[in-house]
C-alpha cells in the first residue's frame, strides 16, 4: 500500500455548500472560470467533453503573454461522487492522475481531492514546488464561490 501513498498528495475539507453545488462547481464551465486558478488569474475554458473518455482543457493566461495549460481525459464519473481523470498542467506537471471524491454531508460536502504522481520522486518535488498552495488556494477560490 505504500508505494500509492508515497505518490499521492490529498487535500480533504469541508464546504458549507451541498454536494450539488459543489459537484456543479467541478463539472460546468461557468462554474470553473470562477474558482480554478490562482487569486488574482482568469481561466478560459478551451474543451470540456464531461463524460467518460471526454477530454478537457483550460488555458490561464500568463503575465508575459504566454498561456498555461491544463488538460487531461476523463477516466470515470460517479455523479455527485467521483470524478477520475488524467491531468497534464504544462509546463510544471504532467502525467498525474486526479481522483475528487464528493461525499454528501445535507447542507455540507466533505470534498477529497487526490493527485497520484507515477514515482515518489516526482511527487515530492511537486510537493516542494507549492502543491498545496497553490490547490489550496484555488479550493479557498472555490469556497468563497459556493457561498456567493
């Protein structure tokens, strides 16, 4: 069982916002463009096919003009439980499954999110590069988003 979890990076909270929303914050680009990137960054919504096999792409402008991007496919989809996909967010990750499990708690969602690296190495350098910065930030994006 190590060899997962020495690849694998988590972040679980809790939202004050039913799994719906927050399931529709995750799976509908209107929603997406409000919380995916950075404070402070837009996203454009380049592709998104949500449905097993479907691809996905996202786009964050860059202040030197030059974009970053986000895309993967979609592995499976357990509506209001589970989204599976692959995930390359060029230059700084590629290769890197993520697994977003929802669980619905009434008026709150406890929300799971995984990302499985294919060697220990790479998930600790990914770690040191601000893993949990920057995702936590754009979950802190997305819970202000939910209560609005």
């Amino acid at each position: 069982m190590k060899a997962m979890t020495d690849r694998t990076l988590t972040i679980e909270k809790i939202f004050d916002a039913p799994v719906k929303l927050v399931w529709n914050a995750w799976t509908t680009p209107e929603q997406i463009v409000k919380w995916w990137a950075p404070p402070g960054m837009e996203v454009k919504v380049l592709q998104h096919e949500f449905k097993e096999g479907g691809s996905w792409k996202y786009a964050m402008p860059m202040p030197d003009g030059s974009e970053f991007i986000s895309a993967g496919v979609y592995q499976e989809i357990i509506e209001m439980k589970k989204i599976v996909t692959t995930a390359d967010f060029k230059p700084m990750t590629e290769g890197v499954e993520l697994h977003v499990l929802f669980e619905d708690l009434g008026k709150q969602t406890k929300f799971s999110f995984s990302v499985i690296h294919a060697t220990a190495d790479y998930c600790q350098q990914q770690k040191e590069m601000g893993f949990y910065n920057g995702w936590g930030s754009a979950f802190d994006r997305l819970e202000k988003s939910l209560s609005s």
